[in-house]
C-alpha cells in the first residue's frame, strides 16, 4: 500500500483503534470514521472538524483529508473503514466528484440501522482469512466473504444517503492541482524529488505549488515528502528484514546518516530502534 495516495486491494478494511494520526492523504473509495470515545480532529480539504463521541466522518472518494487524535489514547476509541475504488462497494457512481457539505454526522440522528450496519462491517473485516488464494476452500469462503461485505455495503449506504448534503461545484474535479500534486508525489516519492522537478512534470510554476503546499497541505515541500518516505520506512522496518541502509536507499534517502536523522526527527528514535521496539 502505497501512502497519501492509498491504493487498496481490498474491497474493504477495517479496524479499532485508539490513535489516528495520518497526514494527508487520499484514496480512491469511501472512507468512514466512527468516535466511540475521545475527540478526532479531521480536515477535508482546507476545512477542519472535530468529531466527537457519538460522532461519524465521512469521506468521499478522492477528497484529500487527514486525522490527528486530540484525546489521550486511553480515552479514546475510533472506528476506521476504507474501502477500495470498485463498484462493488455500495457507493454510488454519480456521487464521485461530488462535495459533502456535512460531512460530519450524529449517529443519535442517523437511522439506527447504520450504526448496527456499521459494526458489522467492521466485524467482517477483522475475520476476513489471510490463506493462501491457492487453496480452493479458502478461495471460496473469502468470495463468499466479499460479498457479503458487499452487501452490507449497499444496505449502509442507501440508509445514509438520505442523510447527506451533496453538491458539486464547478471548480471541485479529481483533476485539480491539489489532487494532481499528491498523486504525483505518491508515485514519486522514493525517487529523487524536488519543486523544480515536480514542476517540471506538472506544468506549474514553483511559487503555485508552494502555495498548495502552504495553504492546502500546511507543510513544507521537504517536510511532505519525508514524511511519506519515514511512513514507508516504518513499514519496511516493521514488515521486512532489511538492512537500515537498504531501506532508506528504498525510501528515496541518499544515504543512511540523512535517514537517521530525518527519522528520528520525525518518530523520536532511530530507526535501528523503533524496529527492535517493534520485534
């Protein structure tokens, strides 16, 4: 899974936990976050939300937005499902593209269905079988699965849409500088990478993307892209054997003193430690 431009080979993932901290980013399906405990900051675009206990965000396809928890860990549970772009996932074509002007909802004034449809879902994504798709039986439970999800997916959404303010303004396309700029930068960010360089790509001048970088994203150009690179690094740490080096060779580091020092600035520790806390 690459970061800040997800892209999900399942058609949905699902878990529960008590921090949710992720930059900016996007992904081409729905995502949905319910706050069962503690206080969930979310921006959308250039806009800010708290969502509360009680409290469901949604978000649709390709809308940049990002997480940051407010109340400490051991107050606080959040709910997160994702899903991929597919047609399988309940939600309606002719809503891509479109805006939600209320993005933020109570569930207390939500039909009591999507609450209970809500968990469900997110029961079916922490069962779903992780066998190997060689195995025929494994195979067919995991389609029977899918569409089950799938399904519920449907139900969910037919129960919410009533629910939603939509629009879809003129200037609003999953074509704009924003999209294209994080699009880009998730395809790229392990290569060498500069303003001059995505300018170059994009047709922008450089003092429009730093104004996106500033106004839209809140950071600075370096700051953005080690901030992917460190994401994908503590991956790697956590899920391969790697050396340090070749990891941040990987992460598009020059060489391991710069990776060190960025990841420690970034995490608070080395990344030599943050993979032995994570054995």
């Amino acid at each position: 899974m690459r970061p800040f431009y997800e892209y999900h080979e399942k058609l949905m993932t699902g878990y529960s936990t008590s921090i949710l901290n992720f930059p900016l980013h996007m992904h081409g399906g729905p995502e949905l976050v319910r706050v069962r405990s503690g206080l969930l900051k979310v921006q959308l675009h250039s806009k800010e939300y708290d969502v509360s206990a009680g409290h469901m965000a949604v978000i649709f396809p390709n809308t940049i937005h990002s997480f940051q928890t407010i109340s400490p860990a051991e107050d606080t549970i959040i709910d997160l499902i994702v899903c991929r772009h597919d047609n399988k996932n309940g939600f309606p074509g002719h809503l891509f593209g479109s805006l939600l002007d209320n993005p933020v909802l109570s569930l207390s004034q939500l039909h009591p269905d999507i609450n209970y449809l809500y968990s469900s879902l997110l029961n079916e994504a922490t069962t779903l079988p992780s066998l190997p798709t060689a195995d025929a039986i494994s195979q067919s439970k995991n389609n029977n699965d899918q569409a089950v999800i799938s399904t519920i997916l449907q139900l969910f959404w037919l129960r919410l849409l009533p629910r939603l303010q939509v629009s879809v303004p003129p200037h609003l396309s999953t074509t704009d500088l924003p999209t294209a700029v994080i699009s880009y930068i998730s395809e790229h960010f392990c290569e060498p990478l500069s303003l001059e360089i995505l300018s170059k790509e994009l047709g922008v001048c450089r003092f429009y993307l730093s104004r996106i970088f500033t106004q839209v994203l809140h950071t600075g150009f370096h700051e953005y892209v080690n901030t992917l690179r460190i994401d994908q690094a503590k991956k790697l740490l956590e899920n391969t054997r790697d050396s340090i080096l070749d990891v941040a060779i990987q992460c598009g580091f020059q060489n391991q003193q710069t990776f060190n020092r960025v990841f420690k600035e970034i995490c608070g520790i080395t990344p030599s430690a943050f993979r032995k806390n994570t054995e």
